[in-house]
C-alpha cells in the first residue's frame, strides 16, 4: 500500500521538479511511513513519486520501479491479489523476475500487455506507468474503485497524486471550490464523481484509465471495465447460487489473507457481514488473528457485546476501542483533512480511532465494504421489494383498493399497510427517487432557499442520468446498482481508504473481489431479499445462509444497524453548543436562512432524524471550510 504523486508536462520541464515532489510525497508520508522515492526526467517533463507501506516484499518492493528492457516505469499503490499467480505465467514464458513484490509483476505485465493487462488483474489499486521511448504516460484505478486517483489538466500539465493533497502540495495548482460541486454535496452528503469538491481537479472513475502523449492536446480518458448491469441472467438453481457464492467469498477471503507479509487483521463490528469474513478466514486454516470492535459507553449503540461474542466463538485476539462526546469536535477536523473534501458521514471519526487501534498491532485489515450493495443488504432493498410486489397487485383490478381496505381497517399489520401504500403510489420518478436516496439531505427548493449559491444544476441529474439505464430492471436490483455507483464509492469505500490510510493502515474488501461482485450482480434479486407469507424480507439471503453453523445465530439473526453512533442523539446534550456555534458562523448560509437552519437545529435536538441529517451536513461543511480555510 502506498501514495502516488506525479505530473507531466506536454509543453515545458517543470522546474524545481524533484523539490515539488518532495512536498507532493511529504503530503501523502501518512499512507507510506517506511520508504519513499522519486523517478524525475526533467527532459521528458516527467516526474514519479510514492510513499510506501511495506506489506508484500518488504525489501525488495521500492518504487518507483524501471523495467529497463522496455524503458517504463511504474508507481503503484494498492495489491493485487493474484501476482503469485501471474507471476508464475510470467517465469514460465521466460521473464525473470528479481523480487517478489507485486509491483514487479504489474510492471512486467504492463510492459509486456500495456493497457490489455488490466483484464488479468484481482485487485484493488491506482498506478502509473511511464513509457519513456513512446512518452507517454498511463494512469489507472481498480475495477470497483476502492483506491482513489486524483488528477489535473490544465495548459499541457496534468498533475496526479493518491489524494487531493498530494496536488495542492505539488504548487502548480491554483485551488478554487467548485460550487457546483458544493451544491451537490448538500444533497447527497458527499461529492458525486468524477468532479471534486475543487475546480479542475478529478477523480478518475473505477474500472477507468488516462493516458497522455507529448502529442497529445488532451488526456485521453476510457473505461476498461464495468459492472454488470443487466437484470440478473444466472440460470442455476438456488443451491448451485449458494455453493457458487460459498466458492467465491471464501476465496476472496484467501487471496487478501495470503497476499500479504505482515499479519492481516478483522475490523469486527458484531454484524453478520465482518462476522462472516473471520469465520471464512477461521475455516481456511487461520488461527488466532486479531480482531478489533469499537463502542460507545451508551449501551443502545454500542454493538462491543456482539463482537466479543463472535470473538469468542472463532478464538481470535480480541481487541476493543472507544469514542468519547468530546472527542468528536477535536477529531473532526482531521477527520475532514484526511478526507480531502467534505464528507458527512459521522462513522468517519469512530473509524480513524478503530484504524488507530488496529495499527498497533497489524498493518492489514479486513473489512465488510460492499456486502450490502451487492448481496441486498439495508432495509431500502426491502422497500424495494415491496414496490416490486406492488407492480404486480396493481395488474390486478381491484386489488390496491382491497389491499386498501383491510390496512385502512388495521388488518394484516405494518407489512400489509406497506404493501397497501407501495401499491397505491403510481410510479413516478418522485417516488422511486425517495427509494433510490436513503442519504438525500436537502432538496433542490430546500438549498435555494437557506445557501448562497445561486444558478446551479439539479443535483438529481446525477441519479436520474444513472437510472435511465437500469430503467426496465425490477426495483431491488435498480437500487444495489444505483448505490455500486455512488454511496458505495463516494461515501463507504472513500471513507475506508481515507480513514484507514490516515494511521497507515491497510483495508482489504473480500465483498468487492470483481468476480463475487460480477457474480452478484447476475443472480436474480429474489435471491438475494426473500419474501415470506408474513410480507416480510429477509435481505442478504446468500451471506445469511452461508453464516448459519460458522458463527452464532443471534449474529445471523439481528437486523442490519450499520455503524451505530451516538452523535445524533448527541446533539440534545454535549455536542449541541459545538454545533450551534459552527451553524451560526456557516459561511454558506444565506442571512435568510440562518434562522431557518438554527429551528432546524432545534427539531433535531428533540430527535428528528431528517433534521440531524441536515444538521450535521451543514456543520461538516463549515468544519471542512475552516479546515482547508476555503471561500466560495
């Protein structure tokens, strides 16, 4: 695991180049405390540079690494988890190699394949090649996006690095917010891609590469790979989906278990997703590995109890972190520094302290990123399910106005008037909209009103664009490709890299091993969330009946919580002062809007969770603000 940094100039050599890489590697030291190092052709206009975290050949991997027979050269942060693999092909058909770090066998491929060696790669990464005799240079991020890749292009520079950071340290940037960018984030609580909460700076999307020649007036940006996106052609029974399923995961788990010389660790929240993959790692043969759990002294949200259960029964070294009221206004900011732009998901915070803990002890973790997308998890699949129902009871004439009837009468309980109410609705893009964004914050009248930000695009855009093309597909599955593409992305997978990254740590997703998610994605939705005769749906059915005899039932059996956290409830107590004070001092608030803001404030320090949603978006935005000291 590393940090990447570099740019590349068309036109003119950089001058002062190693010293702008000096500071570009200095602002990424977090994500590779062990070794740096630099590749600089001023003739060229080129310059490479990494941070290092040795994990796989911890003497033999130093980047930036030259291939001398073709003349490239390769930074690289991430793993793939097949190398030994590839590297044997690789022996046989008479490459030599001269370490055994998985750097050497990218390179390898790459100089022998070019860009056609993407297809053969299991990993997650974000790499740069340099091609000195063609000049020409190739970027590249993993398949599902679980390393991030930042560039910019502006006049014959395109400048890149691991984090946004790495850019704004290179000084060859101007930085201005984009308030567009700004816009959207008040909807969505994070940055849609491929744009940054900064102007000319942008991420280069999952299963995408960039490349640029000294001939060439722009990068040149292609898509290697994508999800499968049709509506589920897996033909087999649901024996042969559960065995398939079985095969992959447990593999998954293996490769990130054995692509690894250090000790790999479990992030373990007590939930069935973290639980399965410590048992799978348990039943392929590995013992006593660390696990780490993090709690609150408030028992309603602290799952530790759960965790130490699932310890036990499997036998790992158990370990246990705590997040304090007050330390979450001293932890917020660097929070919001290490995520480079606004993000306001508040388990940021109690997974740097669990990231702190872990690095202690092992240098890898394992966590449960991309069960929920691509299994069917979170209880908005089951609203799906419903509305998927719905669309069959309204083929049938005088079914909505009986189904209306007996919930009216208070018959049949919650599943019956959810049934009645899903049915009931037409299908309008406003109604699928509230299944398709659990954290949508505040509508586009909403933000018109309270910031000042005036002439912006509709921020449904984005979703809307992105549903055309799974229009025709049943609602469960419309939703767990919506959310493959942004929460998963934009929130979940930024947040692991960013907040793991900060105390140089490493997370591994088996969940997000392409075939599983590949194999996911082709079976049928009603194999994914079950129906039963009560109008209930049971969501993850595949990870469900993998779990039973491999860890306790009552982990199988409780519902999905996600990362619990006090910091709603917090804002009717220790946190309320904190955020007042940062809502009073928003620079994005309109002075119209501030009373509106201060009354939302109020409602949901009485427990409104829709209002502390809003809150918290307006107070991570004014942290980060300050932070990055940013004016619109």
């Amino acid at each position: 695991m590393c940090g990447i940094a570099g740019y590349f100039s068309t036109r003119k050599a950089i001058e002062d180049g190693p010293d702008r890489l000096g500071k570009m590697c200095e602002a990424l030291r977090h994500r590779g405390p062990d070794d740096h190092g630099q590749f600089v052709q001023p003739e060229n206009g080129i310059g490479l540079a990494m941070r290092r975290l040795s994990i796989i050949d911890i003497n033999g991997g130093h980047q930036p690494m030259r291939d001398p027979t073709s003349g490239i050269s390769i930074v690289f942060n991430g793993e793939i988890y097949n190398y030994r693999e590839l590297a044997k092909e690789l022996e046989s058909s008479g490459v030599r190699l001269e370490s055994k770090s998985d750097t050497e066998v990218l390179l390898k491929e790459f100089s022998l394949r070019g860009p056609d060696c993407l297809s053969m790669l299991n990993g997650m990464f974000a790499f740069a090649a340099w091609d000195e005799r063609r000049r020409r240079l190739f970027l590249a991020r993993d398949r599902i996006g679980v390393k991030p890749l930042y560039y910019m292009w502006q006049d014959g520079l395109l400048v890149f690095a691991s984090e946004i950071k790495g850019i704004l340290a290179s000084g060859l940037v101007s930085p201005k917010m984009n308030r567009q960018a700004v816009w959207d984030y008040l909807s969505f609580r994070f940055v849609p891609g491929p744009e940054t909460i900064w102007d000319g700076i942008m991420k280069l999307q999952p299963g995408h590469c960039l490349s640029i020649g000294a001939d060439n007036a722009a990068p040149r940006i292609e898509k290697y790979w994508g999800l499968y996106r049709g509506d589920g052609d897996f033909s087999g029974s649901e024996a042969e989906a559960q065995k398939c399923f079985a095969g992959l995961f447990e593999d998954a788990v293996k490769l990130r278990l054995e692509s690894s010389d250090v000790p790999v660790g479990v992030f373990l929240s007590g939930g069935l997703d973290s639980s399965a993959i410590a048992s799978a790692a348990v039943g392929l043969g590995h013992k006593n590995f660390h696990t780490f759990s993090i709690g609150y002294k408030d028992s309603e949200f602290s799952e530790l109890p759960f965790a130490r259960e699932v310890s036990k029964s499997i036998g790992s070294i158990h370990h246990e972190a705590e997040l304090r009221a007050d330390e979450f206004p001293r932890l917020m900011p660097t929070v919001q520094r290490h995520a480079d732009e606004p993000l306001a998901d508040l388990t940021c915070v109690p997974l740097l302290i669990l990231s702190r803990e872990a690095a202690q002890h092992v240098k890898v973790v394992m966590g449960g990123e991309g069960a929920d997308e691509f299994l069917g998890g979170y209880d908005f699949n089951s609203r799906a399910a419903f509305h998927k129902l719905a669309g069959i009871a309204r083929q049938f004439p005088g079914i909505p106005q009986i189904l209306k009837s007996l919930s009216g009468a208070g018959l049949g309980g919650r599943a019956l008037q959810r049934l009645a109410l899903a049915t009931a609705c037409a299908e309008e893009k406003a109604n699928r909209r509230c299944e398709i964004q659990m954290s949508w914050v505040f509508d586009e009248p909403e933000k018109a009103e309270l910031f000042a930000i005036d002439g912006m695009l509709n921020s449904w855009r984005i979703t809307d664009s992105e549903y055309a093309s799974i229009a025709a597909h049943d609602p469960v599955q419309q939703l767990m490709l919506l959310y493959q593409h942004s929460w998963l992305v934009e929130d979940l997978l930024m947040k692991g890299d960013k907040m793991t990254m900060a105390a140089s740590l490493e997370m591994r997703c088996p969940f997000l091993d392409y075939r599983l998610a590949d194999f996911a994605n082709r079976l049928p939705s009603c194999m994914k969330v079950k129906g039963n005769s009560t109008f209930s749906f049971s969501t993850k059915n595949l990870l469900r009946e993998y779990a039973k005899g491999r860890i306790p039932e009552s982990i199988i059996k409780r519902p999905k919580r996600g990362f619990p956290l006090p910091a709603y409830a917090w804002l009717a107590g220790p946190l309320k002062s904190w955020v007042e004070g940062l809502l009073r001092d928003s620079q994005l608030l309109r002075e119209s809007g501030r009373k509106c803001v201060m009354d939302i404030m109020e409602m949901a320090s009485r427990g409104d969770a829709d209002s502390a949603h809003k809150v918290w978006n307006v107070a991570v935005m004014e942290i980060w603000m300050r932070e990055w000291n940013a004016k619109l």
